[in-house]
C-alpha cells in the first residue's frame, strides 16, 4: 500500500502512477477511508474504501478536476460515519435514486396531464365529429357541425327575400375556445343560461349533444379524466335545462285562406311554390328542398323526393302543384337580360339553367338554404302565430282527415315509417291509388282557402267575396 500522506492541493497534484502499474492509490493521512486512485493515462479521482460487514467495500467519490481536497474529505468523513452505524451508502444511494426517479416520473405526469387539460374542447369536437362520423347519417353529423358554426357573413345586397343563412353563431360555438380541464359545471352552467336566452330548443339540444360529447372523451384514453365527470350532470346545471313541449303548431282549416293569400305574394316565387308544395304534399323542408328537374315527371304525374326513412319516395303529381311547378320550370330556363348575359360570358361562366327545381343563387347548395324569414313575414301579414315550417307537414297529415283519408294513404304520401304489421307487410299501394287520394287532399285545401283553380286556365284565382 502507498504510504500514507496529509492530502492538500499541491501533494495530490504530483502523485503519479507508479512505473510498472496500471494504477496507484494514495492514502490520506488525515480522513479514514479517503484514497487517490491514479491511473497510467494520469486519471485522478477520489475514493473511499472500508470494511463492512467483513467485506471490502470501496465507492468513487469524484474527479479531482470537480472535488477539492476539502470537500471529498467531508464526502468520506460521513461515508465513514453511515457505516460504522453499518448502513451500506449503496443501498441508501439506491434508495435515493428509486426516490429522485418516482419523483421525476410524477412531475412527468403532472405535466403531461397539465398538457392534455390545456387542450381547447373546439379540438376534442373535431376529433369527436372525426371518430363519430362513420356512425352517424349525415343529417346527425350535419346538426353537430351546425351547433358549433361561427356563423354568416351579412345578407348580401339584391339577396332574394328569405333566401340567407342565419348569421348568427351556433349555441355551442361560444364554449369551443374553453380548455377542457376548465369545463366544470358552472362553467356549463353560465354557458347555458345564456344560450337559453337566445334560443330553448337549440340550446337544449347544444345541451345534449355536449353531455354525449363529455361521456365520449371519458371513454377516449386521449381526453380520459380531463372533463370534470359532473360537468354536464350537476343538479344546478340540469335545472338551467329547457323543458322542451312536443310541438303542435297547424293551420287550422279557417287559417288556409289568409295563410295562402300572404305566401302567395312573397316576392321570390321559388320560396312562395316551395311552402305551398311542403304544405300540399306534407314532405319534410330537407326532403323537398333539393328537388331536381330529373325527379319531377309531369307526363306520368309523379315526383321523387329524398326520404328519411326508405332514401327515396314516390309521390303523386298533383294539379295545382304541377302547376307551380311549370311555372318555375318556365322561369328556371328563361335566359337572363342581355347584359347578364354578356357579363357571364366576362366571366367565363355561359348561362345555363339550374338543375334544382327550388333554385337560389346565392345558397351554396344551388337550392333554398332558408325559407323561415319570408315565411315569418307571411305569417305576420296573415295574422297566424307560432307556425313553423315542419308546421306545414303537420297541417297537412290533419288536414287529411276532413276527406276521410284512410291514414296508411296520408302516411305513404308523407313518408312515415309504417307502424303497423299490416302496413309493413301487406299493404303495397300503387301511386294512381295515392293519386286519387292526394288529388281529393289538394282540391279540398284550395277550396278552403278560396283558390279557384282549372287546369287550362293560366292563373289560379282567389274567390269573389261573397
């Protein structure tokens, strides 16, 4: 063993391996255990060695070139003294890293989780809209995309009377931009009062859809345990939840008169045909809108429109509708003035006529986006409150009866799913039954609301008042 020495600056900067090892310990005179290993290449580093338990155990304290001779005196000073209390500094040093290491781990996951809450919910929704979508039919996943919309730009100038989207945001549109860790139930709450105010029945339904969206980020391993689980479902949130009635908003058979009367004189004739067709032929607004040239057959008297339950229906072709149709048909393949003409060809764009029977130029879709606003009008001209565009089908499944219609007849027309046995496998109407019916239907409406019409005749005409 080297000979023992006082270890200071100046002695441990000129010890040297010994010639003919490959390294030299020194021993400091002063501290027990506290050793110099130096190796040929000329590596210096502190170490403590002693014995524990009857073994040898030896540790590297440092490099010189970061331990003062001081500071690895004190190193070995209390290495000494943990084992004399027979403590292996190893296994306390484990024991210290197990610590240091869970430690850092749980920091990790705190910050990964703060990372995860920071999340906006507009994020979560797309991927929510994303993973649901394949499920949904697209009617579904359209009204969640609505919900969340921003919103319009201003009715454009020259727009045809009712014929602009709504400009307002939808009632989910506001909370997009709230971190979903932020998503508790008064944040929800204060949410919802205000949308209630805007509007019950879209915000019930925002309201819905959300707490639908909620269960599916709980269920997500990306968005799991981020939403409080009571956001959606807290007593004082449920009690700012709109009780939405079952609406039985109809016209009434002493309403048809002034109800015709006013829709009839709405300027954009396209808007006026569609509410007296939706209300002649009970289809749904989304059923009749997209109404193309191609479906409407006035040879054999049928048209073809999109149905919710089957895909596609067939309907009679009755006379007064085909009348407006031919009507819009006629206005539909009228070239436009000179001048229109001549900037559609600036532009690149040669006139032709629109595939859709309901056209609109300023609708996206080519088709009547938004009838509500002109029909609104009608209403306050005809004096009748509370009438909603699906009011209309309403009107006419009611109105049948005044005719004795058997109802299996008013359901096949509007396109209600059979409810019946018989009517599910038995009952295969042919369409000139549905027509001999749904001719009685119209006559009987335009009787009552005092349109004297003829089919040669060029303009269906109001009554003489008696």
């Amino acid at each position: 063993m080297a000979k023992r020495e006082n270890f200071t600056a100046d002695r441990v900067a000129g010890f040297k391996c010994l010639p003919g090892k490959q390294q030299t310990i020194y021993w400091d005179a002063k501290t027990p255990g506290l050793g110099l290993r130096v190796t040929t290449a000329g590596a210096k580093s502190y170490i403590f060695e002693t014995k524990l338990n009857k073994k040898t155990l030896r540790l590297t304290i440092g490099d010189v070139r970061t331990w003062a001779v001081g500071d690895a005196q004190k190193k070995a000073t209390s290495l000494k003294a943990l084992t004399d209390e027979k403590i292996d500094p190893r296994q306390l040093r484990a024991e210290e890293l197990a610590v240091a290491a869970a430690k850092l781990a749980e920091e990790e996951s705190k910050s990964k989780e703060r990372s995860r809450g920071e999340v906006p919910l507009s994020e979560a929704w797309q991927d929510y809209l994303e993973d649901r979508q394949p499920h949904w039919s697209p009617r579904h996943y359209n009204n969640h995309v609505a919900l969340a919309k921003p919103g319009g730009t201003k009715r454009a100038r020259g727009r045809r009377q009712g014929d602009e989207g709504n400009t307002l945001p939808g009632p989910i549109f506001p909370i997009l931009s709230t971190r979903l860790t932020n998503l508790d139930s008064e944040t929800v709450k204060a949410w919802l009062r205000k949308e209630v105010v805007r509007g019950p029945t879209q915000a019930e339904s925002a309201y819905r859809k959300l707490r639908t969206f909620a269960t599916w980020c709980a269920s997500v391993k990306k968005y799991a345990g981020i939403v409080p689980s009571d956001a959606f479902t807290h007593r004082e949130v449920r009690a700012e939840v709109p009780k939405m009635k079952p609406k039985d908003d109809c016209l009434q058979r002493e309403q048809l008169s002034p109800w015709f009367k006013a829709v009839r004189e709405i300027n954009n004739p396209f808007i006026s045909a569609y509410l007296q067709i939706l209300l002649l032929t009970g289809s749904r607004r989304n059923e009749l809108a997209p109404l193309k040239w191609v479906d409407v057959e006035f040879t054999w008297k049928k048209l073809t429109i999109r149905d919710k339950v089957e895909g596609e229906r067939t309907i009679p072709l009755t006379p007064y509708v085909a009348f407006l149709l031919m009507d819009l048909r006629r206005r539909n393949e009228t070239p436009p003035n000179i001048r229109r003409m001549n900037k559609s060809l600036e532009d690149n764009a040669p006139w032709k006529p629109s595939p859709y029977v309901f056209t609109s130029k300023t609708a996206a879709s080519g088709y009547i986006a938004e009838p509500r606003i002109a029909h609104n009008q009608a209403l306050r001209v005809a004096g009748i409150d509370g009438l909603t565009i699906h009011g209309l089908r309403r009107s006419f499944g009611t109105l049948c009866e005044w005719v004795d219609t058997p109802t299996g007849i008013s359901a096949q027309i509007m396109g209600h799913k059979p409810s019946a046995l018989a009517e599910k496998h038995y009952r295969r109407r042919p369409i000139d039954m549905l027509r001999t019916w749904h001719e009685m239907i119209e006559a009987w409406i335009l009787e009552q609301a005092g349109i004297e019409f003829k089919l040669d005749q060029e303009k269906p005409t109001l009554k003489a008042a008696q």
